[in-house]
C-alpha cells in the first residue's frame, strides 16, 4: 500500500481551524444523527478477554484490557493469548440487538486497542483474527452487516498507542503512523460502509502531537466526509481538554470518561463514556455492577446536561455479553419504551436546579424527570409560558394531569404514588419560546422556611434523596442559595437544621441576606443522619419584597461542611 505522508497532510493544513465543536451549517447537519441518538453502546473486546485478569495464576489489577501492560507481559507471551482467542459464540445479530433493544442507537467497538490485536481482517498485519488465530472471521464485516440490517450506526474505537508493534514508540513512530496505523484507518473506512464515529485513544503518548491529530482529521473527512471524531483525536484526554470553543483543537466532541459533567459542556458537544461495573475490558472477578436505577439515572442526568452517554460492556474470550450486562440494559430498554421520547433529540434543561429530579427540553415540550416523588403530590416549575398540556408518560396511554398556572410558575398535580420508582416522566407542552425564571418560595405566614429541595447548588455538593438534605458538602467553595419573597417586615430569627458526626464538627458559615450576615459554628448531631435545629442569629427585613439568602462555608476541618436540611426564618413577636 502507498505510504501517506502524515508532514505532508500537516503542510496541507496548515493555518486552518478545526474547533472542538461542529461551528458550521455543514458540522450540524452531520452532527445531526449523533445529537438525536443519546445512548449508544461502547464494546471493548480483545485479547484481553482471554486471560480475563488473571496472568500466571495471579490476579491482576486494574481494568482488563491493560493486563498486558499492568502484568508486564512480552510480546511473545501475550501472543500466547491471542493464540487462544477463539470467540465461537460470538454472534454479531445478538449483540447488535441486545443494544437495540435496550435503546441504543449507535455502537463503538474497539477494532484495535492498546495491545494491537486487530479485529478485522487487515492486509497491513497478521496479528489478527483471520491470520492469528483459529476463528477465520471477521467480526467487524460481520457487524458492519448486521448494523446495517438492524438501523444502529457502526462506530470504531482505535488506540493510537500501539503496545504490540515495534515502531509504535520513540523515534520510529512516524514510520509506524505511515505505514501502518493510517492505511489500518484507510481500511476501516473504505472497507466496511459508512462510519458513524471514529473514537480514539491512546493520544497521550509523547510521540502524538495536536498537529498531528489535525492532519489525521483531515484525512478522515476526505475519506468519510460525514464522519464524526472525538477530540482524543488530539490531545483532549480528559473531555474537558481541547474543547473550548475559542481555540483551535482536533475533534467534535469531548468524551469525559467514567464521570459526569457537574454543569455539562455548555456551548459543546460531548459524550460521557462508562463502564457497569469497574472495569472496560471483560474480566471473571469483578462483579461490582452498578444498579439499573444509577444507570438509568446517568442516562437522564447526561442528557439533561445536554451529553450522550456511551454504555460498556466487555464480552466474554467466547464472545457473549455477561448475562448481568443484558439484563441491565434489558431494564433501560424498557424505561426507554415509555420514556425515549425524553430523552431522543432533547437538548439540556433549561432551568438552574430541578430538586425533584432533571428536565429535557425538546421544541415545543419540557420533559420532568421525577426521581424523588413529592410528600404532598406536587412539583412547581418556574416558568412563564403558558402550558398547552401536561401528561405523565406512561405504557399505553398518557395520563393528563392538573396544573395551577400562576405568574412565573406552574404547578403540576401528581398522583400518589409514582408510575416508575427509578424515574417518572412529566411532559409539559408550552406555548411561545420558553422562558424560565427562578424558583421563589412565599412567606405565607410569620414564618418562611427554605427547605434543601427548593435550593440552588452552586459546586459539587448534591441534593441527598433519603435524607431530604444537601449533603456531600466537601468544598469549602460551594454554596447554596434560596430565592424568597418575604410579604412582612420585622425582626426574623434564623433557624439552621443540620446533622454532622462529631469527626466533621467545627465547621463556620455565614447566612447572608440584604448585606447582612449571621454566622454558625457546626456542633456535633451526633451522625449524618441526625438532625437538630440552632438559632445562629437575627436578621431584620425593613420592607417586602423578593431577596435572595445565601449560605457559604468559611472553614472546613473534616470531611463535610455539614448535612443541611433547611433554613427558617422566624418573625420575632
């Protein structure tokens, strides 16, 4: 095969801009189908899967599909390995509809991770299936065609680094990016159809550069012009890196790996890539699964935050998807039965801070997710359009339900018990183009309290279920807010209702509202889930009117601030 020149392809561009973000009409549109989707299944499957974390009779740790390089492995060893990789059960109409039925609209596989071992049949290398080992097949050709049958995008993962081939490091890398992992890329995308995504890793290394990781996007396009890259393409290993929309990075879309976004990306297009239980690569020991409830959580929450989520699994050296995986994507497909409409083609919540749960919002329809249900059966939402319909999603037949529409808010009246404990959908169709306000809570009487639900979290702290407090306190940085609208002047006592065990006692704060602060030293409750009411000071309010009241943390010497339920604000008689 003809050597491509990577200098060359760097001359080429040389002075043009690839943003860390589709930035034209041409990008949206080719960013189109991978917006709409959501949720896709990532598939890392090699060598790996034979040794399964156990090298020797020791296990080994760490995720599985870095075994080679955590145990130290030399290349003819691990050849052993590959020798035995024999995957007979492997059956690519299975595992394409296990992701469609759990809802997912896209698959990533690994066609070569960072051991080399390719998954298809190459003509640069025998170090795959069809040459090195007894299985003569290619899984690749195999679900390229059964995608195709199926409608779920194929996409490849394909590590830059490359532990298995001798120019893969130090000075003879260029050779081995010429020659050899650029026409393995040719291949891929010339020999199997139309690609959704190419996903790379492995871009850390010293030898790979950002200019590097431009000309080879370059490449990609001419070879696939519909074709959508990760920002790994470059140097953006964490997600966050190479994507700021002012510079000028390789890729379209950030891939923050094994975590959430607290705010999402605002302004970017990103993709939040998981595991189920500990580990990528398949290995016999580790049964630390996640819940369906986290998951499917993870799913909204990503989406709410205007992400797609990209959901692992690591089959088996035989080639089967562990049964605990299916079943787990069995229950999201069935949420998504009911729900997808959520979720599909949504963009991020439009308001500040959904205490129930999270919103999706797509055209004219807002989509309340409901993870913890209300005691009294209603949720308020600050917003100012009128709402045409509100309905519960349900199997079947939507339920219509009640609202009291008021200036600035609508309240939506639920039934008693949730239809989904994991997370219940409210749709709200509106009128007009939206507009959202701030959640302000009334004085109804001489006394107004301002209870953790209706809060505004500004940093890592969360909003804890169970305990109906914000809880993970652990960044002196975060704060709360409460906008209120207080209806009499006076005096007010502030009432603080906290818990903390005695090893976190002895943390300050300071309640600040009008320009006027109060502070409180946290005394031991006894443990986190004790609560008890203090009186830290007075505050007086001279007129009525909406103000906002704050709490921030001045020092932290154990692991939380505190676990903090309300603040009530008590007129002096």
């Amino acid at each position: 095969m003809k050597t491509i020149s990577m200098y060359l392809l760097i001359t080429l561009i040389a002075g043009s801009t690839i943003m860390g973000r589709a930035a034209s009409a041409e990008d949206d549109s080719r960013m189109d189908w991978w917006r709409e989707a959501r949720f896709g299944m990532f598939i890392h499957w090699g060598v790996y899967a034979v040794p399964a974390g156990v090298h020797n009779g020791r296990d080994i740790g760490g995720i599985g599909e870095w075994i080679m390089s955590r145990a130290k492995i030399p290349i003819p060893e691990y050849e052993k390995y590959a020798k035995q990789f024999n995957p007979v059960k492997f059956n690519a109409k299975e595992w394409v509809g296990i992701a469609k039925n759990a809802g997912m609209k896209y698959i990533v596989i690994t066609s070569k991770h960072h051991d080399g071992f390719c998954l298809w049949d190459s003509t640069i290398t025998d170090y795959d299936f069809m040459d090195f080992t007894e299985f003569k097949r290619d899984p690749i050709k195999e679900l390229a065609d059964e995608c195709r049958k199926q409608g779920v995008k194929l996409c490849f993962y394909h590590s830059i680094m490359d532990w298995h081939h001798p120019d893969a490091k130090g000075a003879n890398f260029p050779k081995y990016r010429d020659e050899y992992m650029i026409p393995q890329l040719k291949e891929l995308l010339t020999n199997y159809g139309d690609i959704g995504v190419l996903w790379f890793d492995g871009e850390w290394i010293r030898e790979w550069t950002e200019p590097q990781g431009k000309a080879l996007y370059k490449l990609l396009r001419e070879l696939q012009p519909n074709i959508i890259v990760n920002n790994r393409v470059g140097k953006g290993r964490k997600g966050m890196q190479g994507m700021n929309k002012d510079a000028s990075y390789a890729g379209d879309f950030g891939t923050p790996e094994q975590e959430i976004p607290h705010t999402g990306m605002p302004g970017l297009d990103w993709e939040s890539c998981m595991t189920m239980n500990d580990t990528w690569g398949f290995k016999t020991k580790d049964h630390r699964w996640k819940s369906e409830e986290k998951l499917i959580r993870n799913l909204i929450d990503i989406a709410s935050k205007g992400g797609n989520f990209l959901l692992n699994v690591g089959p088996t050296a035989e080639g089967l998807i562990p049964a605990p995986s299916v079943e787990r994507l069995q229950t999201m497909g069935k949420w998504l039965e009911v729900n997808g409409e959520a979720i599909y083609g949504t963009t991020a919540s439009p308001f500040k801070k959904t205490p129930w749960g999270r919103c999706t919002a797509k055209k004219e329809h807002l989509y309340l997710h409901i993870f913890n249900w209300p005691r009294d059966g209603k949720i308020t939402v600050p917003l100012s359009n009128k709402v045409k319909k509100a309905s519960l999603l349900l199997e079947g037949k939507d339920a219509k339900l009640e609202i009291d529409q008021q200036e600035g808010s609508v309240t939506i009246k639920l039934p008693a018990e949730a239809p989904n404990k994991i997370a219940s959908v409210v749709a709200l169709k509106i009128k007009g183009e939206l507009e959202v306000g701030s959640i302000i809570t009334k004085q109804t009487g001489d006394s107004i309290e301002l209870t953790a639900t209706d809060a505004t979290i500004h940093g890592s702290a969360q909003f804890e279920q169970p305990k109906h407090c914000i809880g993970y306190w652990t960044d002196t940085s975060c704060w709360v807010n409460w906008d209120l609208e207080m209806t009499k002047k006076g005096s007010y006592n502030v009432d603080v209702s906290y818990a903390c065990p005695a090893d976190s006692a002895g943390s300050t704060y300071e309640v600040s509202l009008n320009a006027q602060k109060v502070s409180g030293t946290v005394d031991s409750t006894g443990a986190w889930e004790t609560f008890k009411t203090v009186r830290i000071g007075t505050v007086t309010i001279d007129k009525p009117g909406k103000i906002s009241l704050e709490v921030r943390p001045t020092n932290k010497p154990g692991l939380a601030v505190m676990n903090l339920r309300s603040i009530t604000l008590r007129l002096e008689k």
